[in-house]
C-alpha cells in the first residue's frame, strides 16, 4: 500500500506512532521529534485519506487535569494495512519508532 500510496516517511512514523500508543498530537511530536508544522497537517491528511480517525476526548477528563481536551488518533483498518506496507517500504521505521508490543491485525 505505502509504495503505491508514495506515503512519505513522515507520514509513515505518524501511523507507527499512532499505532505504538501515541494518542495525541503532542505526544506524536515529542516520540517522534517532528515539528508541529509538519505533523498536524500530515495527520489532516492521513484522516482525510482514511487511514487515521480522530476524536475530542471529553471535556470533563481535560477540566479535571486542568488543560485544553486533546484529540486522540487511532488507525483505521486501511492505517494497519499501510502500516504494515509501509514497514517493508522503511525497514528502519520500527527502531526509529519502537513498538511495545505488536498489535493483532
């Protein structure tokens, strides 16, 4: 899927980030170092695309931890696919973003 896609290298970490538990858009930038200005409008694309879904956590759980709700990112069945392809395409891409454990497809 990635070669036929031309999914980028970046686009790639962001679905290994995501995938490995990285939820939000902060912690994607701190575990995979890249700026805000280059993951947040590849995450718009990668849900435009529908390989990512987002959704608004709760008001409630941000007020009691005192800070603006986050939106949390998941992959899609079409993101695991791509992931998968993806990892052929970028051997280095699990060491540059390791995986606690590999998830059931």
């Amino acid at each position: 899927m990635a070669a036929e896609t031309g999914l980028s290298h970046t686009a790639a970490m962001i679905l290994q980030a995501i995938s490995s538990g990285c939820g939000y858009g902060f912690s994607l930038m701190e575990l995979t170092g890249l700026p805000s200005g280059t993951v947040y409008p590849a995450m718009r694309r990668l849900e435009r695309d529908g390989l990512i879904r987002s959704q608004w956590e709760k008001q409630a759980i941000a007020d009691a931890q005192q800070r603006p709700p986050r939106k949390y990112y998941r992959l899609t069945a079409a993101g695991r696919a791509t992931l998968m392809a993806s990892r052929k395409r970028y051997p280095l891409l699990a060491r540059l973003v390791p995986q606690p454990e590999e998830e059931s497809v």
